[in-house]
C-alpha cells in the first residue's frame, strides 16, 4: 500500500522509492525470458516454414536445456522473493534475495559438470541483481554518501546525528545484522549463509546480513564514513580539489568488477594449440585409466564400461585437483564451503574484494594524512600527556607548586580564580596557544574524605576544549581517564615535594628540652623515616613517570603513526588509556594496593606537617604510631607485589617491586 494524503475533496498518492534490488532481479529475469523468446521464435519459424519434419520430441530435447534452466530460477524466485512475507522491511527482502542467489551458486557449484550451465545462469543472475548493492557502496566509499532510498541496504544513516557531531563516528549508522531472535552460533551460520529451509516467517532463520560483503563489511564502512568525514572537513590540501575531476574520470565498482571477472576468465583460456595438446593428454590418460580400472572391476565380476569412465575420469580430477592446490599458488579458506565449492568465493576475493580494500586504504589513509597535517591530531595528543600526565614537567611544575606552597603556608587554595591565573600564567609562558583551552574546575568529594590530607587534592579536574573532528579520538569519556591518572599523579608529587622541600634550619628547639638525650634519638628517628619515606615516595614516583608513562607513551605514539583509519586510531587510544590506567592501580580489581599506598602518602603529609612544627611539639607515641603504620604499609605492598610478580600477573610491577623490596631490606 502506498501512503495517501487527503486534502479537502482530493486523494494523493505518494509513489515509495523504488526497489532497486528487486527490479535488478526482474530486469535480469527479463534479459534471460527475453532470449528465451527469441529461441521459441525461431523454432516456430522453422515449423512454419516446413522445410523438415519435427517432432515434439526433438522440440522437448532442444528445449530441455532452457526448461531446466527455468526450473531453477523458479526455485529461485520462489525461496528469494514469493515466501518472503509481505510485512519483511525492504532490507531484509535484498539481503534475502541475494544470500538465496549466494547459495544458489555455491549449491550447483558443488555438483561439477553436471551443472556449468546453471551455474553460469546463477551467476549472471547474481550479477544483475547485485549492482544496486554495488552501486550504493559506490556512492558511498566513493562520495560519502550513502544513497538509499528504499531502505534496502544493511548499513542505514541516522539522520538525527549531524558530520559535524562528535558522536558521527559512534552513532551514524545503523548495521542491519542476523535477527535478534537468533539463539546460537549455529543458527547465526545458518541465516548469514542464506538457508531458506524451514519455516520462512520464522524469526530465528530471518536473515538481514549478505553472506558476500562480510570479508570486506569492515572495510566498507570504515571507508564510507571516512569519505563522509572527508567531505565535511575544511581541507587544506591542494590535492582536495584534484579529487573532483579523478572521481568523475573513474570507473565505478560495478564496472571494476565485471572487467576483473572477465579478465579473469580470459586468463583462464589458453591458446588454441595448447588446449589440443592438454584435450589430447587428457583424452589419453581417460582411455589408459578406463582400461586399468575396467581390468579392476573384471576380477570382482562386475562388466560396467560407464563406471570405469566415471571412475577413470574422477581419478583424473582429483589428480589435477591435488596438483593445483598442492602448489601454494591458491589460499583457499575452508572455514565455510567444502574446498569443491570455492570457485565462486575465489572470484569474490580476486575481482571484487581488492577494488574495496584500495579504496579503503585510499579514503582512510587521506582521512588520517588530513587529521595530522590540516587539524593537528598529533599536537593534541601530545598535549593531553603534557598536561594532565606532566610531560610538560617544567610547565606543570609552575602550577603544582603554586598550590603546594599555599598548602604548606595554610592559606586558602581551592579558590577558582586563583588555580585559574596559576594555570594560565604557566601554560602561556611556554604554549600560549594551549592557554586558551586549558581551565580548571573545582569538583565538589564526599565530606568523610576530607580527613585525610591527600584527598583534598580530589576536587581539582582540568579540562581542555578539544575541536571538532579531533574530540571524535579525545572524548569527553578519555578526559575523565586523563583526570584520574593526573590526580595520582599530583597525589604523589605533592608528597614528593613535602619531603624535598623540608629543611633543618629555622627549626630550633625550647630550651627546656635540648639538654634531653630523648630529643637528640627523637630527632634521629625524624632523619631516619623521612629518608625511608623518600625512597618510598621516589620509587613510586620513578616507576610511574618511567616505567609507565614515558614507555608506554613511546609505543602510544608509535602506534599512533602505524595506524590505517580512524576507527584503529581511537581504539588504540581507548587501549593506551587502559593501560596506563591499570599499571597505574587505578583499577577497581587492585584498589586494595592503591589504598596502601595512598596511606602511606598521606603519612607522608602529616608527617611533612608535624616537621614543619618543630621537633617540640612531637611526642614519642605519635613517632612510634607512624613507624609502625609505614612499616605495615610497606611490608604488605612488598608482599602483594611479590606475589603478583610471581604469579606473572602484573609483569610491569617488578621493577616497583625490586625497588620497595631494596627499601624494606634497609628497614
């Protein structure tokens, strides 16, 4: 039914978009019907004419071949197209179709010679039917955009997300894939190979998946959405205005296509006189085969000439079949089809296949080369390690310490005005284009958190305004992994600083107390835990900036140079972040190792503190308290460590280990 309209007295039909996929088929049933036609014609003609007897039978036998041929595209059509139900969307009705055709072809493939014609048949039909499917990916891989307006093909746009969105990447488009009804593996093989056994309205057997685009599915969409983005973007290579005047000049893929199938099938022909030569060869061996295995079939009393030709002859396939694939000159996957039914396969992946994966390696490759060179994609990433993992240790030095003064002088820090103009002042002297993009916010922490000294730093969180196309690789989701990695990281800069920046002098002692032999052993026992927090707070600060940050930046960027398309570069991102947020014990799975040493960096700031007051004001249970609380810390992160180490759980973690291990010793 046609949707209507009414508008006072008058009815108005709106015509749906046409079905390309189905008037292909119609179109190539026509050609087929058409010359079909034409032989009945000339078979009237000539009993017109009455020049010579004929027969019904020699009619039947003349047109057994094309009778035959009929017979199969009736069961073709019938499973294809007459059993679909009349509700199935348009998308389901082509992949149908085509998997139906697929299947066809594979089925009659199998058969051998027995079947040339039909699968010639098959195969043009295919053809035919196939070049809507075609000519959308075309236009889409080639122009960014995706013309579909009967809905027939397995990748839909979502028109509610613009180019320019930061989740165009994400949310475009729509994969129509094996009905969610599907309950296992094998019913999922099942529909995506195209069987049309059982019941057909079942939902578990409807199938929206083309068996054929699966091996380059990847790619296809990879390059479609790159091209789109391409389009979208303000290029400023002079080679985007070349692409015009290439694009109109060139061939589309439909086109490729069929010239590489029949290059493909005149490179299997061979000169005239060789293909005597091999007629005669094989002719030979047939006779020479046929008489020893008739010889065979004697002894056992059995007097069949066909069955020795049958067997002589499927001696000879076999033979040549082991000589052809035995060379290493075919790759045959046979994780689908038996190796007998590859020959259509094998055309897919030699005519069809590489046309897809250039073009792939083309729109992706320029996508990449513009986010580099035009929007500067590798300046942001190093920007996001400057800031938020201190790459930019002499400009993030500036900041952090302008708050650990303020800290240490007990004045008010957590005002926004002031960590703004820190942050400013700092960035601007040695990245002033950053200064503009880089803020920060005050979050609000849960009351109970703020009793322990290191936490207070939780409520800072930097921002930085990322672009369009670059936030598509920097989300907003990656900044919130940066900010916990940043934390950690200010976390133990700001102990490391606590300990660096204490000094002997200006702290004098009462007078009633310095002639006490307790002070003097009191004030040796401050010496010795600060030096044992120090190697604590360095190997920890050693290991993160090193062994975490710094190696696994050189593979990220690394990494980040070997990429192909957009999609590989995000997820090699997601990947480094995962990463150094794990190796950094920010994971829930090891927050009992984070716990322990968050303890110990907050002894570290009390104990800053109560150095900062003066030796007078200790008292000997408070030293003995935190001796004991370092040591528990110590010893149970060197065990846990070990463990882990051993256990070959956490490799990256033995060169923290070795290094608490050498400090625990000295203990």
């Amino acid at each position: 039914m046609y949707p209507l309209l009414v508008v006072g007295n008058n009815l108005f039909f709106f015509c749906a978009p046409p079905f390309r996929t189905y008037q292909a088929f119609v179109w190539a049933l026509n050609k087929y019907f058409t010359g079909f036609k034409e032989e009945l014609t000339t078979i009237e003609r000539e009993l017109i004419c009455n020049d010579e007897t004929v027969t019904l039978s020699a009619v039947l036998e003349r047109l057994s071949p094309h009778l035959a041929q009929i017979k199969v595209l009736h069961k073709v059509f019938c499973t294809g197209v007459a059993e679909v139900p009349p509700a199935t969307p348009n998308v389901v009705r082509a992949s149908h179709l085509l998997n139906t055709l697929y299947k066809a072809i594979i089925e009659y493939d199998s058969v051998g010679e027995a079947s040339e014609q039909a699968v010639a048949l098959l195969f043009s039909l295919w053809t035919e039917t196939v070049r809507p499917y075609l000519e959308i990916v075309d236009e889409w891989i080639v122009h960014g955009h995706l013309f579909d307006p009967a809905k027939e093909f397995i990748i839909q746009r979502n028109k509610d997300v613009p180019v320019n969105h930061r989740d165009f990447w994400y949310a475009t488009y729509t994969l129509y894939s094996v009905s969610e009804m599907v309950e296992n593996e094998e019913k999922l093989n099942d529909a995506a190979s195209g069987s049309s056994g059982g019941d057909q309205g079942s939902s578990n057997r409807q199938l929206t998946m083309v068996s054929f685009l699966k091996p380059v599915l990847k790619q296809i969409i990879m390059a479609g959405k790159s091209m789109q983005l391409l389009k979208n973007l303000d290029c400023k290579d002079t080679e985007q205005s070349d692409r015009s005047s290439r694009d109109a000049e060139r061939k589309s893929l439909y086109t490729l296509f069929l010239e590489s199938v029949q290059s493909r099938l005149c490179s299997q022909e061979e000169s005239p006189t060789d293909t005597v030569t091999e007629q005669q060869a094989t002719k030979r061996s047939l006779v020479k085969m046929q008489s020893i295995i008739a010889q065979h079939l004697e002894i056992e009393d059995v007097h069949d000439p066909l069955l020795a030709i049958n067997f002589a002859r499927l001696y000879l396939e076999q033979s040549d079949f082991h000589e052809r694939f035995s060379g290493g000159d075919f790759i045959v996957d046979r994780s689908s089809q038996s190796v007998t039914c590859q020959t259509f396969e094998l055309t897919l992946r030699s005519c069809l296949y590489p046309h897809i994966e250039r073009r792939y390696i083309e729109c992706c490759g320029n996508l990449m080369k513009t986010l580099k060179k035009d929007y500067k994609l590798l300046e942001y990433l190093q920007a996001m390690r400057n800031y938020f993992l201190l790459e930019a240790g002499d400009t993030m030095y500036d900041f952090y310490t302008a708050i650990f003064d303020k800290v240490q002088e007990k004045e008010s820090w957590q005002q926004l005005s002031f960590l703004n103009v820190q942050l400013q002042e700092a960035v601007g002297q040695r990245y002033p284009e950053d200064s503009s993009r880089l803020s920060v916010f005050l979050e609000t922490i849960d009351p109970s958190r703020k009793k322990h000294p290191v936490n207070n730093l939780e409520v800072l969180t930097l921002s930085y305004k990322v672009p369009w196309p670059v936030d598509i690789v920097i989300s907003s989701e990656c900044q919130k992994i940066y900010n916990q990695v940043f934390l950690l990281l200010l976390q133990i800069k700001w102990a490391k600083y606590s300990l660096d920046t204490l000094r002997f002098s200006g702290r004098t002692l009462p007078e009633e107390v310095k002639v006490k032999e307790p002070i003097n052993q009191q004030i040796h026992r401050m010496c010795l835990l600060r030096v044992k927090l120090m190697h604590f707070v360095n190997s920890l600060h050693n290991y993160i900036m090193t062994r975490i940050l710094h190696s696994t930046g050189l593979e990220f960027q690394h990494q980040v140079q070997e990429a192909k398309d957009l999609d590989q570069l995000i997820k090699i991102h997601y990947r480094y972040l995962a990463t150094i947020h794990d190796r950094c014990l920010l994971r829930e799975k090891v927050s009992f190792v984070k716990e322990a040493i968050m303890k110990v960096l907050n002894l570290v700031l009390i104990f800053s503190d109560r150095w900062q007051a003066g030796f007078g004001a200790w008292k000997i249970e408070s030293i003995d308290k935190m001796e004991s609380d370092f040591k528990n810390c110590h010893m149970f992160l060197v065990t846990i460590l070990n463990k882990a180490v051993c256990r070959g759980s956490f490799p990256h973690l033995e060169s923290l280990a070795l290094s608490l291990m050498a400090g625990f010793e000295q203990c």
